[in-house]
C-alpha cells in the first residue's frame, strides 16, 4: 500500500471511483477538513502522508510514500491490478503528455515501462493462481511500511483520524480479497465476515456516511478514545509481566487459520494484529509479535486439538531465526532509537521471551516442524535442533525463507555471492532456554537450563540452468553473442563468483518438494523422515536471459512425538 508507483495509483484513484460508484472522503487534519482521493495527485502524497504519521515517509517521503494508497477504492484496485489483465488499460500516458518535466517526467516514464513489464506476462500468472489452492497471511505492506510494528507506531497511525481511516480500508480490502479465500466459513450468515460485508455494503450505499464504526468493529480495530484521541489498549499478564495489546471486539475477524488433510497441517499465524507491547518498556520496545493470549489461541491450541500429520507447517510471516550480524544491527539501531529504519521489532530476534515461547511451544508437541516465511529480502535455509534437558524426545525446526519476488538491492546482491561468506560466514550458533519464564540467550545463566538449541545454515547447492519454458517472460532472444573481453573482466557477475552457498540474494520464487524415505536412527531402529528439496528459480546475473535453478535439501523425521511410526 506505501511504494506505488505514480502511474499505478494514477489507475487505482480512477477505477477505485468507478468500483465503489462514489467518491470516498478522506479526513487530512482533526480539523475535520475532508478530500476525496483525485484530491491528492499521485506523486504529491507525501505531506499528508506524513501527517498522518506514517512511518514509511521517514526520510523516503521523495520515493517511498508519494503515491502511497489511502481510500478502500484503491486498495481495492490495486488486488485487481495484481490479479487479473481484465481492468488495465491498454497503454499508460508519458510523463510529457501529463505536464510533468524533468525528474517527475523521468521517473514517471520508468515506472510505466515497469508496469507495462508487470503486466505483459499477467494473464500467464493469473492462469496459474486460477488452478492452484492459494493460501495468504498479510504483512506490513499490505496496509504500510512498520504496521503495528511498535506501541508508538500505533499511538501515532491510529491517533489520527486519515491513518486510523487508511488502516481500516486496507484491511476491509484484505478481508475481501484475502481472508474470505481463506477462511470462507467466517463470511457465512451469522458470522463476523458476513456482518463486515453487510456493514460495507450499507457504508457504500450511504456514501460513507453510515457503518464505519460497525466496519472497524468486524476488522478488530480499537476504538478511540474520545478524550485523548488515541487507540485503546487492553492488559495482559504472563508469568508477572504486563502487556498492552490493541482492543479487539470478541465478535470480530480472525485472521490466524489452519488447513490440515491426512499428511500435512498448515498453521498460518497472524503477527500483525495481535501482537504484545510491554508495558514497562518504551513505546519504541520490540514487542511480542504474539501475545500470551494469541500464542495459545494461534499455536499452542491447533497442536494440542489436531493428530501429529506427517508434516507440520508453521507460517510466520517474519523470520524466527535471521544472521547474526542483523540482530547486532537491529539491536544498535534500538539502543540509539532508529526502530523505524531498520524495522526493530518485526522479526522475533530481539523479543528473545517471545521466541523462546515459539521454540518451546512448537516443540513440545512436534518432533519436527517447518517454519515458512519471507519478508527479509533474501532466501535461506536454517536447520535448528532443539534438545531437552529431560528425557523429552528431541525436535527438529526447519526454517526455510523464500524472499524477495521483486525486491533486491545492493546489499542482498552482495549476500547472494561469495564475498558475504568471506567476510561474514554464517556459523553455527548455540541457544540456552528457560521455560520458567520463557527465556533464550546466548550463554547458560546460574540456574540450570530447561533446554539448547543448535542452529546451523545449510549450503545452497551448485546453481544449474532451469528446465523451464521461459519464453512467456518476455526476456530476450536465447541466443548469446561470444562474450567480449570486457564482459570477462566483470568478475562480479561470473558464475563462480555468484555461488555463495549460504543465501539467494536476488529475485526469486521457491517450490517445496517432499518424498518420503526410511533412514535409520540407530543400528536396532528406522524412522521415517522427509527428504526436503527447497529449489529457488532465478535470472542469473552471468547470463541474464537464463533461468537458474539452485537448491537446499535435508531431511526431518515425521513430526509426530514419542513414536518412531508414522500416524
């Protein structure tokens, strides 16, 4: 919702008009001074953006925030963009044509020709999506930049009456284009999806002058103080320590869900919405990214209810586990108040009671799990062996990132290659753990430790050229000139240079592949395990018309636990 480019939102803020049949007011100051979307010209959001405390205009107000989305129209239009061919136009307009000049013209037309790219090889994807059982959780960036990131990001976006608004339409997009696939019970009669539709469609008749408030009460978003103008927080106690957690109305959307069938359980967690701010820490403080409340409600009871399946998915959609060298980053940038830059607070890293509880809740109902996630930008593999000090059979975690689609930079690019593991290789890392309270650290402390954990990076094997049909990517011709003598001194972009075996630093998807196989454990017993493939398909910078295939595998035992047998 925040990085759009100019022309996008140019489309969204038209269509988003013509979808909704009206004209959305959006209120810009707490002077009740309201405009409707073509008010604010793409390109120039910035200000208002700002002002509506939106911690993606810090410092990239120039880039990051002056197209960013703020009626429901929009969001909405931007899903339809995103899925289908059917509402883009046949072609956008030049900078020129518009009026613009230099720079604005400039970058106006580079965005076209990456949105004409985008949309080009559409219909291929929409195709695909159209045949295959899709699944999604949100990020941040599904609304903004760092949402609900802090206790201060809250207290600032939704004290405001233009962000409260904007978070509220991008979650009511969502609702619709996201959680309905994937939760459609909640959106039957009776059900809290179904109040949220009746409340939009009575919002839209009216204008937006009725059903807002019973909108915002289905999404689960707090009410407002009408004293001090900020979001209500509600109370929460683990073990002694007191949290502050966004009000939520019992009758509201849940957005955490499991999918489960005879061999697989998938438990997607949402650490967005229900998250833990510690109530003796500065606003600024990394929280919890699931309360105490919500790790029973979203983990600890789908292990408890379900039979251990063979494999065990736990979607997270930051990393449990990230590189040393970013955890002593993000915990610079929090000691000097940089929380926002480096977004200190959306990885479970440095909320080590958070993880801990993570570890141990997965673990103690589970042999093996994979975690899923994203968000980091880079892709890995990272293989965590948790041992108990009482006789509790051990568990196996798996994290395995698939990250970004359409993100690289400079510094993922030189992750990807061998100069990160020279100068920062990823070794093996050891955890210590309480349970009482839910504790980690690097050393073992004077009391004796309930558990360990061991956490190594697998190696990504030799990268190969794909076997896949690439001509719908619309790359250019296959056939490749003899390479020039100054080709051959662009050392950085040789394939040797390029295999670093720890990380996939630039554009990418992933599959998944899984077969099952007997491996022994001991000389007197086998156990079945899972041989994991995890293949990442990107353009290789040494030939970029080529699409390269590199790969993790291990192998994990079922993650049923206390039995050698599958269930």
């Amino acid at each position: 919702g925040d990085d759009v480019a100019d022309p996008l939102l140019w489309v969204a803020s038209s269509l988003g008009n013509s979808l909704l049949g009206w004209r959305e007011q959006l209120p810009i100051n707490l002077a009740e001074r309201h405009v409707t979307p073509e008010q604010l010209s793409p390109g120039q959001r910035d200000q208002v953006v700002k002002a509506a405390g939106f911690t993606a205009a810090k410092g990239n107000s120039d880039t990051k925030v002056t197209s960013h989305c703020l009626s429901f129209g929009e969001y909405c239009v931007l899903y339809l963009l995103e899925r289908s061919s059917t509402c883009w136009p046949k072609d956008f307009p030049t900078g020129p044509s518009l009026g613009l000049t230099g720079k604005a013209a400039r970058q106006w037309n580079r965005y076209r020709e990456d949105i004409n790219q985008f949309a080009q090889t559409l219909s291929q994807v929409r195709r695909l999506f159209a045949n295959v059982a899709t699944y999604t959780i949100f990020d941040d960036h599904d609304v903004s930049d760092d949402w609900n990131l802090n206790q201060s990001w809250c207290l600032r976006v939704l004290g405001q009456p233009l962000g409260y608004q904007t978070v509220q339409n991008a979650l009511a997009a969502y609702a619709i284009f996201q959680a309905w696939g994937n939760t459609p019970a909640q959106f039957k009669p009776g059900q809290p999806g179904h109040q949220l539709l009746a409340a939009l469609v009575r919002w839209s008749h009216s204008g937006g002058q009725d059903g807002s408030t019973e909108i915002a009460t289905s999404l689960g978003l707090p009410t407002i103080n009408h004293h001090t103008g900020l979001p209500t927080f509600t109370s929460e106690q683990m073990q002694g320590a007191k949290f502050w957690v966004l009000q939520r109305a019992p009758q509201a959307l849940t957005w955490h869900y499991t999918v489960g069938s005879p061999c697989h359980e998938v438990i997607v967690l949402d650490t967005r919405t229900r998250r833990a701010y510690p109530a003796e820490a500065k606003p600024t403080a990394p929280p919890m990214l699931l309360s105490p409340k919500a790790f029973e409600q979203q983990l600890a009871a789908p292990l408890q209810q379900s039979t251990p399946a063979k494999a065990t998915f736990v979607i997270a959609s930051t990393n449990a586990i990230s590189m040393r060298i970013l955890d002593k980053i993000q915990a610079w940038q929090l000691k000097h108040g940089k929380v926002f830059s480096g977004d200190v607070g959306d990885s479970w890293n440095l909320n080590a009671q958070a993880l801990a509880m993570l570890l141990t809740t997965i673990c103690k109902h589970r042999q093996s799990a994979i975690i899923l996630s994203g968000d980091i930008h880079f892709s890995s593999a990272i293989r965590l062996d948790y041992q108990p000090t009482s006789p509790d059979p051990q568990s196996t975690i798996l994290q395995l990132t698939s990250s970004a689609i359409r993100n690289q930079e400079l510094l993922t690019e030189l992750l990807h290659t061998r100069l990160k593991e020279w100068l920062l290789p990823a070794r093996p890392r050891q955890w210590y753990g309480y349970k009482a309270p839910p504790f980690l650290s690097k050393q073992p402390h004077h009391r004796p430790t309930d558990w360990r954990c061991r956490l190594i990076w697998l190696r990504r094997l030799a990268a190969n050229a794909a076997e896949v049909n690439q001509h719908w990517l619309g790359l250019p011709s296959t056939s490749v000139q003899p390479a020039s003598g100054w080709d051959r001194l662009k050392f950085w972009r040789s394939r040797w240079f390029q295999s670093g075996q720890e990380m996939v630093g630039v554009n990418n998807v992933a599959t998944l592949q899984f077969s099952l196989s007997n491996q022994p454990d001991t000389a007197e017993q086998h156990s079945q395990h899972y041989h994991i493939t995890q293949t990442h398909y990107w353009l290789s910078p040494w030939r970029p018309i080529e699409v390269t295939a590199s790969r993790y595998a291990t192998a994990l035992p079922l993650s049923s636990v206390g039995t050698s047998q599958p269930p």
